[in-house]
C-alpha cells in the first residue's frame, strides 16, 4: 500500500509529467523503482490519468464545446467548418492508438516497462524532439508562417505518432509534438494541437482500464483515489497554462537536454 506521502508525490509526479514531452509512464514506473516504493497498480494509473483528463478538458472546454457543436452539426448539414473538420481530425488521430492498444496491450504492460526500455525511448524520441523542433523552425523562416493548415495525410502521419507512446519512455506528448513539428505547425499549435488529442485518447483509455477493474478488489480508498485525482488536477492545469505560454520562447531543447540526461541516468542505474 502506499502511503499518502507517496500517493501525493506521484500525483504530482504525473501532473507535471503528462504533457510535458518527457514521458509520464516513464516517471511513474522510475520513481517507485528508484525510491524503493511498492509499485501504485493500475488502479492508481488510471486515477491520475483521470485527474489529467478533467485539467486538459477544463482548460480547453470553450475549444471543446466550439468543435462539438460544429462537428454534430456537420453530421446533418453536411457543410465543414474549420472547427468541425478539427473534429474529424482527432477521431482520425485516436484510431492508430486505439488499434495498437487493443493489440498489443499486454505486450507493452509486461514486456516493455523495463528501465532499459525507457533508456533508448527516453534519448531517441529525445533527440527526434529536437530535430523536429529545428525543422519546424527553419520550416516557417522559409514560408513565413506560424502555422499550417493539416491535410489529411499529416493527420494521421500525427495519429501513427501517438500509437508509439504505448511504449514506456515515448511520451504521447513528446511524440505527438514531435510529429506536429515535422509537418510544419508552430510550437504553439502544436503544443495545443497535442493536447487536444490526449482527450479522446485519455478517455478510452481509462475507460478501458475502469472497466477491466470493476471486478477486481480496491486497493485505494475513496478518500486516497480523490487525494490523487485533485492532485494531479491541480498540478496538471497549471503545467498546460504555463507550458503554452512559455514553449514559443523557449523551444524544445530544455525538454531535449531532460530526457539526455535522464536516459543516460537510466543507463548507468540499470548497466
């Protein structure tokens, strides 16, 4: 069982971690590992998860609303909107996650959580974050733009992206940011763009994983599974506000130079 200091440190742990591009899973799985913690069960993952969803639904709920409303209506009048078509985009972009999660869920629960694992993925998508980033940047000097309108193509280009986070170290984040850059949008957008294809993917997720639990005992009491949620809440709407209003000035290197060190940390740990 894990004590309400523990339960508060990974709470927080996962709030600052999630749309960050350094990997969440990775975290969770390092630092009971490291601290020599019990590990918190999937109960307490999907908790978490819960409290990110509510911060990133809260903080984009005019946008959500906004793409909701075009997109129903674009089901009867048939007539796209840029809000309904943004719509069409994020139902194409779960998909590949979807279809990789059903198939190879137990494979990455039990094969790939391993600290070597996160290691590679760790500086590998850490260095392909940076590239993306010096891409993108030289991209819009050439064009002269902020941003760029996505096609078809590029979207699920982003979509294949995301289904390589169910590999522990990826970082759905760092992944789908990744992706947006290479495709052209501005660190910005494609920070918001990331952000807003979490959503349905946090959703099925947890809904998938609550499900499968239903039947087994609770670990957590209410009280420790509400203490987790408001945590991670709380920590996690802070790191999205602060994170967009600071990623178009400082770039993704700081995030680059983290997951360096942090898998090569990993490397002489575990070596």
């Amino acid at each position: 069982m894990l004590s309400i200091f523990q339960i508060a440190i990974l709470s927080l742990v996962q709030g600052l971690t999630e749309f960050l591009p350094i990997s969440s899973s990775a975290h969770l799985i390092l630092v009971p590992y490291l601290a020599n913690w019990p590990d918190q069960g999937i109960l307490f993952d999907v908790a978490v998860h819960f409290g990110t969803l509510l911060a990133v639904t809260l903080y984009f709920r005019k946008t959500l609303i906004s793409i909701i409303t075009h997109w129903i209506q674009s089901l009867f009048t048939r007539q796209s909107t840029p809000e309904s078509k943004l719509g069409w985009q994020l139902i194409l972009t779960t998909i590949p996650a979807v279809l990789v999660g059903l198939l190879f869920h137990d494979v990455v629960a039990n094969t790939l959580r391993s600290p070597i694992v996160i290691g590679f993925t760790t500086i590998i998508f850490g260095l392909l974050l940076f590239l993306s980033d010096r891409h993108s940047k030289k991209a819009q000097e050439n064009n002269n733009k902020s941003d760029t309108t996505l096609s078809w193509g590029s979207v699920l280009f982003v979509g294949l992206a995301q289904a390589l986070a169910l590999i522990p170290g990826t970082s759905r984040s760092g992944i789908t940011m990744t992706a947006c850059l290479f495709i052209g949008l501005t660190r910005e957008n494609a920070a918001r763009f990331s952000f807003l294809m979490s959503i349905p993917i946090i959703l099925m997720a947890t809904s998938y994983e609550g499900m499968r639990l239903l039947q087994e005992p609770i670990a957590f009491s209410a009280q420790e599974l509400g203490l987790a949620i408001g945590i991670t809440f709380i920590s996690a709407y802070f790191c999205i506000h602060y994170f967009l209003k600071l990623i178009q000035k400082i770039g993704m290197l700081p995030f680059t130079v983290y997951r360096l060190l942090l898998g090569t940390g990993i490397f002489l740990l575990f070596i």
